[in-house]
C-alpha cells in the first residue's frame, strides 16, 4: 500500500477527526495482524476478525445468559455473541481482540456465535 509523501501523510492527519483517525489506526492494526476487514466478511465464511471492542452488554429479556460483544475495526462493527455466559474476564470496552468463527447475519449485522478468541495486547503493534 503506497503511503504518500511525509507531507501529504502529515496533511491527513492534520485534517482527519478523531474517529476517523481512530478508524484508520484500527483498519491497520487489523491489516497487521492478518485478520479479514469486517467489511468484506461474506455470509457463512469462517474467518479471523480483530478489533476494538466498542460495547459489552447482556439482554435482560433472554432466558439464557447471552453476553454481546460489539467489535469495530475501522470499516464497520461485528456482534460477537457467548450463549451461556454472563460476562468473560478481560473482555471490556477498549479492549482488542482477534476472533475466529463462522460469520452469519442477524438483522443485517455480521454475527459470530461462541468465537475463539484472543486478547491483543498493544493494538497488535
């Protein structure tokens, strides 16, 4: 990926809020890993995702714990959904991680049930 001049780069940053500069940081750090942008996952591909979480909730209206992970790395969110569990330690808004699973849709969000996953220290960096 070409990079531009010390200049144009400098220009960008410049001029890029603070969420699109905090998006750019994260569509890198999910190149560096070697994970698959959220935005290309297709329906039913098994995948390696990474990114920061956004959100931690748990529905109250479920009759079985279900904890919802938002992860978001730079080009749109994912859902990462534990059934049976309450909460996962070290799991927290700001968080990063890599996750592997099957990818699926729930209301047009990209979904993965009962990911592996791994907490990145640093960013990936």
């Amino acid at each position: 990926m070409e990079r531009g001049s010390a200049w144009s780069r400098l220009k960008t940053s410049l001029t890029q809020t603070a969420t699109q500069h905090e998006a750019q940081e994260l569509r890198e750090d999910t190149e560096r890993v070697g994970a698959t942008p959220i935005d290309q996952l297709g329906d039913r591909q098994v995948v390696d995702v990474c990114g920061s979480v956004r959100s931690v909730t748990l529905p109250p209206k479920a009759s079985v714990p279900t904890l919802v992970v938002e992860l978001y790395d730079g080009s749109r969110p994912l859902n990462l959904v534990w059934l049976g569990r309450r909460s996962i330690g070290g799991i927290a808004p700001g968080t990063f991680l890599k996750a592997h699973g099957r990818v699926t849709r729930v209301r047009g969000i990209p979904t993965i049930y009962n990911p592996t996953y791994t907490i990145v220290p640093n960013r990936g960096r």
